[in-house]
C-alpha cells in the first residue's frame, strides 16, 4: 500500500513516477523517429532505478559527470559508460581502476596537454582507452571548434597503442538562452553540422572517428535531421524543471520532481506564508532568473501536484522558504493554514536533486509507492 503524503516528514524530495515515465517516453519517440540511439545523461538522476528506466529496463549506454558516478553505475552492472567532463591527469589512476573492472569507459578532451597525458599514462597498459575529442559547437563552454587546426594537433596527439579515438562529442548548452522553437531547431541542427564537420575532418586525417554524439534536452526534443550523428546524449529531459519549462520544451505539469514542504507560519501584514524548504532542500540555484519568467526559488504547487498559479518561493534561508505572490502584493496571499503540505517546483532539478539522499517514488495514486536511493560526491 502505497504510504499517504500526510506521513511523510518535510521536507522531501518526490519523484512522480507517471510524469517521469511520459517523459522517457517522450525522448524514445522521437530519437526512435530520428533513428539515433539515446546515451541518457544520469547526472540528473544519479539513480540506479532511474538510469534503469531511461535505458529501457536493463542497463545500457549512459553519460556520466563524475567518475563516482561511473563507480556506482558500474557496480549496478552498467558497462558502457561516457565519462562527459574534460578528463584531467589527476584522474587518470582512477580511470585505470574503472578499465581493469572490466567497463568500457570514454572520456573526452580538448586540448593537446590532456591528449599527451592520456596517451602517456595508457602507454604499456593492460586495457585500452576510448577517447571522444570534445567539441564547441555554440560558444558555451568547452570544446575545439570544429574547423580549428586544433582539431587534428589533438587527435596526433592521441596516437598511442592502448588510445582508441573514437570520435568526437558537443554539448549545445547555449540551447538553454534559445527563445521559441525555430531558435531551439536552428541550434540543433548548429549542433549536428558542427559535430559532424569535426567528424568529417578526422576521417580526412586519417582517424576512424566513428562517434558523433551530441545533447541537451532542448536540442534532442528540437531536432528535427540527426543525420551523420550516432547518439544523443540528454539527461535533465528525465525530470524536465522549471528552467527547461521556460525555455518551452515541456509544461511545469510534465515537471516529475518537487520538494514536499509544510507551511510552519504566516506574516500576513506583509503576504508571507512560511515553510520549512529553504535553500538546504530547494538549493540556490536561480536558473529562471534571467528568463521571461522568473520563478523565484520554486513554483508552488498543492499537495497533489496542481500549480498554484503566481505563488512562487520568493526567499529563502537554510531552512525557511518565504511564498508570496509573484506580484509582491501583500493582499494576494496564500490563505493556508499552518500545517498544509505544498510541493515546489525546482528551478533546476539537478541542483534540487543534489540536495538530497532519496527520491520518494510516487505512483499512479499519489502515495509514495517506494524510495530509492541518491548519491552524489566525486
Ligand atoms: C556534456 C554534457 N552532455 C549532455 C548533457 C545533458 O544535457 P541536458 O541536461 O540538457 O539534458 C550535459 C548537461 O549538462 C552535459 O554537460
């Protein structure tokens, strides 16, 4: 029997398990349409029954952003695994363990220090190492550009016995500034071209460069030709937040994660209504700050998941959240009596999640069927 809301301590963070599945669902559709497999990024999650539903049920490929989570996967019996943040020497011995355990672990890299470091630290060992040379399809963080002459400097300086280069990797993180579908398409497909152009360089070179992999939530569900590209890679899609809502890719009522909190005291002279998810439970981040619409810390939400329209968590402390109306208003307050449980929607379901060891596994009924298990750390 699933457990009732009302017997939860707050606050905790929920997993709606329907919305998370019509999510999943969602992505596999049209990747399916596209003919491009999926290599879900568990960042988001950092689950195991989660990375098992976004891989359909029994492990598969995943993307990774901390060689922690490669360890958990890993022991969890996922063996194909894309480790997604530039690889520094100092991991290098870890990586090493990850290989000798049998997983096929990729990293990836930009420059031609990390490339001799790799190639370095692999000479003369056992297992061999599958690089991706990680590309700047959008200004947005790391990467080569695909037509720099630094591409090719990189994949010289990968050649070694035990270094595989298998290709090449990009991250439209741009996409998440993009306003309106033709914005969100023309990314994608900047994304593809890019990505493939560095593909199409390597091979002229020489280099087999089998893998084209790209990703972000919004370019995957925007993306209307993946041709030349061989995976997507997508991971906060799983939960969608508020951030991603306002870019236009999904609705807060497709939003599967929220903080359960309870209201613990009222300022009304000023429109207050206090509860107990402050910072410590919602985390700080302010993703929708500089969007059209800014969602404060949360949008705010009835027990049973109905968005209150306006109420937004509009300041918070360690463990206060302050709920007002967006408006500032203090006469448009939320008349809830102390004791009332609400749901908050997150900003970014990454930084929420990590603040937290467990999901609280929603099922059809709304009661909590199950929990699973959180981790984070390196
Ligand atoms: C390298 C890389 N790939 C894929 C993703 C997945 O993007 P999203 O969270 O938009 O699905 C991320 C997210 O930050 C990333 O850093």
């Amino acid at each position: 029997m699933p457990t009732a809301l009302n017997a939860l301590e707050t606050p905790a963070l929920l997993l709606d398990e329907p919305r998370m599945m019509a999510n999943i669902a969602r992505l596999s559709a049209r990747l399916r349409a596209l003919g491009v497999p999926l290599r879900p990024h568990v960042k988001t999650a950092k689950c195991i029954e989660v990375a098992l539903a976004m891989t359909g049920g029994a492990p598969g490929p995943i993307t990774v952003s901390t060689l922690r989570e490669a360890e958990r996967f890993a022991q969890a019996g996922f063996r194909d695994i894309t480790y997604a943040v530039g690889i520094s020497a100092n991991k290098l011995p870890h990586v090493a363990e990850l290989l000798a355990r049998g997983v096929r672990l990729t990293v990836i890299l930009d420059s031609v220090e990390a490339a001799v470091a790799v190639a370095g630290f692999m000479r003369g060992r056992r297992e061999g190492l599958d690089v991706l040379i990680e590309i700047d399809t959008d200004g947005h963080r790391a990467g080569v550009q695909p037509e720099s002459p630094d591409l090719l400097a990189v994949a010289h300086a990968l050649q070694a016995p035990q270094v595989a280069l298998m290709g090449v990797l990009t991250h439209a993180g741009e996409s998440y500034q993009c306003k309106g579908d033709e914005a969100l398409r023309a990314m994608a497909e900047q994304e593809r071209a890019g990505a493939v152009l560095a593909a199409q360089r390597l091979r002229a070179a020489g280099h087999p460069a089998p893998v084209v992999s790209v990703g972000s939530t919004p370019t995957a569900l925007s993306a209307v030709d993946l041709s030349g590209v061989t995976e997507v890679r997508a991971g906060v899609f799983v939960f969608f937040d508020l951030v991603m809502a306002g870019v236009g890719v999904c609705t807060p009522e497709q939003i599967a994660v929220s903080v359960l909190t309870t209201v613990i005291g009222h300022q009304d002279h000023r429109g207050w209504t206090l509860c107990d998810a402050g910072w410590m439970a919602l985390s700080r981040d302010r993703g929708t700050a500089a969007q059209a619409v800014d969602q404060g810390y949360g949008l705010v939400c009835d027990a049973a998941g109905q968005v209150l329209p306006d109420f937004i968590v509009s300041a918070v402390s360690q463990e206060h959240g302050t709920i007002t109306h967006r408006s500032g208003d203090p006469t448009r307050r939320l008349n809830l009596p102390v004791g009332t449980m609400l749901r908050i929607l997150p900003n970014h379901a990454c930084a929420t999640g990590a603040q937290h060891d467990r999901y609280r596994v929603l099922d059809e009924s709304g009661g909590v069927a199950r929990e699973w298990e959180r981790f984070g750390g390196w």
